[in-house]
C-alpha cells in the first residue's frame, strides 16, 4: 500500500465511522502526513533545481574560461564548435532529474513549477558569484567594455522561454517517472 492510498483510505474511514473523536484524530493525521510530504516534495524539487543550476553555472564558467586559451587547450575548441551539446547535456539532466523526481513520487506539478525557477536561481548564483577573467589579474582594471566576469546571466525574453521549456520538460518527465513506479509496482504485485 502507498502512502497516497493509506491517506485515502483513512479520510474515508474517518468520514464513514460513528465516533467522532476518532474521525478528528485521524483526519488530524491525514493533514499532517498531507503536510509532511508536500514538505518533502517541495524541498527535494528545490534541492535539484539548485543542484542543476551549479552544474549549469559551473559548466558555463568552466566552458568560458577554458574557450579564451582554445589556441592552447583543445577543449576549449570543441566546447567553442560544439555549444548545443552543452545544452543537450543539460537537457538530459533535466529529463533525469524530472524522471527521479517522478519516481520518487513528486507531483509532475510540483516539479514543473520548482524546476521552472532555473533562470531565476541561475541569475542569482551569477549575482553571487565573481569569476575573474585569465587574462587580468584579481583586482587590476582593464576597460569598461568588456567584462572579468564569466558568471553572467541575465534575465530576459530567452530566460522566460528557457523556464517554460524546462517547465514543460520536467512535467513530462516527472509524469513518465511517476508512471514507470506504477507500472512497476503493479508487475511486482502481479507476479506475488
């Protein structure tokens, strides 16, 4: 039995029994297991939207300082050739982590809507965060029309396209991960 069905099945024992100081002790329960997993299912949706946007923001550092020596370092020259695939590595983290998230039991919703605030949490790790260009060092001023700082994200029109697209990602991979749990459940039922 899931936790889901238990909460089910005491609300409507609590709503069909005769003694009503037990329908209120139970129906006390019920919220607060409804409160306990809204609880979890909120902060682990947040704890992985945050996780992906530090490995997005530290692969963008990363693939930005490297690419300035691409004469030097040959990652640098296939990360400068090879941008989609940067973005389709994180596009499989983001399926990923709707998939685990899904399975774990997160609504599809919950998911879709924590997940949806990647471009606000990338902007506010990139206000966080100073990364020093390779070519000055820490401190020196070099002109205003060009910036030291490779961890910049800024918020605008493509942002809130990105946060709808990972929006709408993460809710289908969450509702194919909470699918595949019950499918599976459901064959390990039928073969006991």
């Amino acid at each position: 039995m899931t936790p889901e069905e238990w909460r089910l099945g005491m609300e409507h024992e609590a709503a069909s029994v005769q003694d009503a100081q037990w329908a209120r002790e139970t129906q006390g329960v019920v919220l607060l297991s409804k409160r306990r997993k809204l609880l979890t299912d909120s902060l682990a949706s947040l704890g992985a939207a945050l996780v992906l946007a530090l490995i997005w923001m530290t692969g963008l550092v990363l693939v930005s300082r490297v690419s300035w020596n691409m004469d030097a370092n040959p990652f640098g020259v296939w990360a400068m050739v090879n941008t989609v695939r940067f973005d389709l590595v994180f596009l499989g983290l983001l399926l990923t982590t709707g998939l685990f998230l899904g399975w774990w039991g997160v609504q599809p919703g919950r998911v879709a809507l924590t997940l949806a605030l990647l471009p606000v949490l990338l902007w506010l790790i990139g206000q966080s965060v100073q990364v020093e260009g390779v070519w000055t060092e820490p401190g020196t001023n070099i002109a205003s029309d060009h910036t030291t700082d490779f961890a910049v994200y800024k918020l605008n029109v493509n942002t809130f396209i990105f946060a709808f697209d990972a929006a709408l990602i993460s809710f289908l991979s969450a509702w194919a991960g909470r699918t595949l749990r019950r499918r599976n459940r459901g064959r390990r039922t039928a073969v006991k």
